[in-house]
C-alpha cells in the first residue's frame, strides 16, 4: 500500500469553483447566532425573534439584554442583525435597534 501526507482535493464545479459550503438546519444556525454573538459582545442574548435563509447564509435577529434594571421591564434591549454564511459562521452583526423590556412592539420600526 502507498500512501502519502497529500490531503484529497476537493470537489469542483464545472465551472473550475469551489462548491458553496452546505447549508445548516434553521435550529443550527439561531444556536450559531446566539453563540458567536455572545462571544463578541460578552452578553448572553435573551432570544432570535427572526431567522430567514439568504442568498449569503442566514439573517437573524437576536435581542440582547443592554442595560439590565430594576423593575426588570425598565431594562434596556437590543435587537442586532446578524449575518450567518451557509455553514453557520457569522460574517457581520449591527445594532438595529434599542428599546425599553415593557415597550410594545410598533409598526414601521427601524
């Protein structure tokens, strides 16, 4: 038997390019969100109110906990855009928005 410390190369497509990285389950990818955002922002985030699929990856929406306060519904949130690549890992995040816990959601919010 012959072998060597060569690594197989990879699958290509017709058109000589890598093919795009598999996409993750829904639930994998608001777990991936939640975790590589509480990594950057040293705060564990509360929930993922939105989650589709894109051309890029995924987009999510996560709340995080700002500003926590006593009553709790006084504590300041966060709602950030995330944006996952198809394998999970995030590409870029932004604040969008900044609420009190007891503000109702509005219409036309942005």
């Amino acid at each position: 038997m012959i072998t060597n410390d060569r690594k197989p190369d990879t699958a290509r497509t017709p058109s000589g390019k890598e093919p795009a990285p598999e996409r993750v389950s829904a639930p994998d990818a608001m777990r991936s969100a939640m975790e590589q955002l509480a990594e950057l922002l040293g705060r564990a985030p509360e929930s993922v109110s939105a989650l589709k699929p894109t051309d890029v990856g995924w987009e999510a929406e996560v709340e995080v906990v700002e500003l926590e306060r006593v009553p709790e519904t006084s504590s300041v949130m966060a709602g950030y855009q995330v944006v996952l690549d198809p394998a999970g890992k995030l590409l870029g995040y932004e604040r969008i928005h900044r609420y009190t816990r007891a503000q109702v959601d509005r219409e036309g919010r942005g």
